[in-house]
C-alpha cells in the first residue's frame, strides 16, 4: 500500500459503490472498532458503515481519525494483484499466466467415500479440511452452510470444527455466502489456526491483509482453500427462474452443480437440466467486474470443470498447499493423478480464466487485464 492513509471513505467511493466490491466482507471482519455491517438481502451483499450518527454512508469517524484496516483488507483497492503476487510468489505474474502462478496442477478425490458421497467432485475439499482439523494444523474452518433445515437454499457463512460439520457444509451453492463472517464466530471458539474455504474473490482476502499487514485476522488465517468461480447467483433465481419456468421449488431441490448448465437434482430422484443462458440474468451484482476465475490467490484452488465427474481439477499455488496435499496422499487420504490425464480442463481453466479478465473495467487499475494476452 502507498504510504497515504486510505481508509473507508476511500473504499466507499473507489470500490463499494463502481461495482467493484465482490461482497467478500474482508473489510467488516478487519474493522478494529466494529463500525462496519454486511448487507445480504435483496440482491446486495455489500459492506455499509454502521454509525448511523456519523456524516453519511461513506463517512467513518475512526477513517477520520486515520485508521487504514478496511481498506488494507480489500483483496479490489488499487494494486490488489501485482501487490499479492508479489508477496506470495515473490514475482509478478508472466503474460501467459492467465490462472495465476501455480506450482502444480493435479487431478484429486478423497478416498473416504463418505466424502466423496457427500462433497462435489470427489470430496476434496471436505477431505483437506478433515485432514488439517485431524492433524492439528488447524482449529476451525470457514465455510457456507445451507440456512436452517437447507430447504430455502439460502447460503449462509459458519464454522466447522468437526467432521459431522464438514460433511454438513460440503456441496456446492451457487448463490453467495460471505465464508470470511464466520470469523468471529470461530475466534469466540477459541479458534487461533483458521482455514477459509472461499470463492475467488474471498481466497484473495488472507494474502492481501497480510502483505497490508491488516493485523491479528490476517495471522490467524492460516490455510486458503479457493473454488474456482465465474459467478453466482441472487436468490432470486429460486423464484423467478427454476419455480416460475421449471416447477423445481427449492425446497424440493437435493443437489445442484454447473457442468456447461445448470444441472439440478431433486429429492425425489427427478434430474432436470437449464441452460446457463437463462441464469444470467441472475448473476450477483458482485460478479460482474470480477475478472479472478481460478482463485489465483488460494493456497490451493479447486475446481469440478473436465472430463472428470469424480476429480477435482486441483491447482497448487504455494508451498503449504504442496506439502498438505502431499502428506494427504502419502497417508492415503487423496488419490492424485497428474492434470494433463485431463488437457481439456486445463484448457477450459485457462480459457475461462482468460474470459473472465474481460470484465474488469477500463475506470480501474490495469494489471489484472493482463496487457498483451489477447
């Protein structure tokens, strides 16, 4: 960060309100003087100050005063990117580094069927969380549940700690859950050791309060598990979409997981398809500038996308995500096999990682455009 004190009224008008803001809550769970909300109905999912009494919405008494915390937390201010590749891999990105920097690309499941059953793509996820708790690399995890008995498909941020908690939160949603909340409910645990399971958008957080050096949040989150994303969905997709055109009430809705369309099982066995066409017009504000697919961020970042329907497309970027995840398959927990078993994922990665830095504005800082990639 430059040495000019940026604080929320920056963030306010540079990134909250330009379409920026991805909704990630980084700033709400770095704010030292708990001034700072979430919104997440109606489509918004944006962070507002809280001191109703204080100027207006982009105003903050402790900004005034010179505090810097939310916008050192904001994986989107100014040079977010060249900052954090600099600070993880200790370089800027190449050209051709369209997914981002990354040491190896894998194809991995869990071994625990179990895990498989119940996660996306092989279990993956669940199994590096299960691993880290088991082992005591970690304390706690930060993932999104299904809100109350999961019959209105609401994602919503919490914390797991143990294996029937991991295996509660496994599965994909494609509507937003700010993972990075759950936070304080970790901290109130106990909880010094912290993995974040987190979109694109959210797996930048970690790295960029630590190269800001954002404080005691940024130390305690220790392990960075990112999905690859291209969007998500507003809730209103439920209504206006899969129940007014298909009849598939979301309370009746078992799984649901895009594969080139929205696939969608029910819970009396029924499968139905739709095309990812007609979801767009659902398509969460915060995702329509974010130019990050592959969690370019994450100490590892997976994806389901290939020929694969039990594999996770698997993406290790930093050191401690090799040695997690060859300890996990060296005691048996993964089954690993080299990523070009399946070119066209590696390919389809690339393509919609390239597609997707389409969207960050001409208004906003160059480098994740990647000059010289068209």
């Amino acid at each position: 960060m430059p040495p000019e004190k940026f604080s929320w009224k920056h963030l306010y008008s540079e990134i909250v309100t330009t379409g920026l803001c991805t909704g990630c809550a980084g700033c709400v769970i770095a704010c030292p003087h708990d001034v700072l909300g979430y919104r997440d109905d109606q489509g918004i999912y944006k962070p507002f100050q809280t001191e109703s009494d204080y100027g207006g919405a982009g105003d903050c008494s402790h900004g005034d005063k010179a505090c810097t915390s939310c916008t050192r937390a904001c994986p989107r201010f100014r040079a977010w990117e060249p900052e954090i590749d600099e600070f993880m891999f200790g370089r800027l990105r190449e050209a051709e580094e369209v997914a981002g920097i990354s040491k190896d690309i894998v194809l991995a499941k869990a071994t625990d069927p179990v895990l498989r059953e119940v996660g996306q793509d092989g279990g993956l996820v669940s199994a590096i969380l299960l691993y880290a708790l088991e082992h005591d690399l970690i304390d706690a995890a930060l993932v999104s549940y299904l809100e109350g008995d999961g019959s209105t498909w609401k994602a919503v941020p919490g914390v797991a700690r143990t294996k029937e908690e991991i295996i509660a939160s496994a599965g994909s949603r494609y509507t937003y859950s700010a993972n990075t909340l759950a936070y304080f409910d970790a901290i109130e645990g106990g909880a010094e050791r912290i993995a974040l399971v987190g979109m694109s958008c959210q797996s930048s957080v970690p790295p960029v309060m630590k190269q800001r050096k954002a404080g005691k949040v940024a130390r305690r989150l220790s392990l960075n598990i990112g999905l690859l994303c291209s969007k998500t969905f507003d809730d209103a997709i439920f209504e206006e979409l899969l129940d007014a055109e298909y009849g598939l009430k979301r309370a009746e809705i078992k799984k649901m997981n895009i594969k080139g369309r929205l696939q969608v099982w029910m819970k009396n066995g029924d499968y139905h398809e739709v095309p990812l066409k007609e979801c767009h017009a659902f398509t969460r504000e915060g995702c329509k500038m974010c130019p990050d697919f592959a969690a370019e961020h994450a100490d590892i970042s997976t994806g389901g996308i290939g020929a694969f329907n039990d594999w996770t497309l698997t993406v290790v970027r930093t050191d401690i995500g090799r040695e997690l995840m060859d300890s996990m398959e060296r005691d048996g927990w993964i089954e690993v096999r080299p990523g070009d078993d399946d070119p066209g994922a590696i390919e389809l990665m690339h393509k919609l990682a390239k597609k997707q830095r389409a969207r960050w504005p001409e208004f906003a800082i160059a480098a994740p455009r990647l000059v010289g990639t068209e």
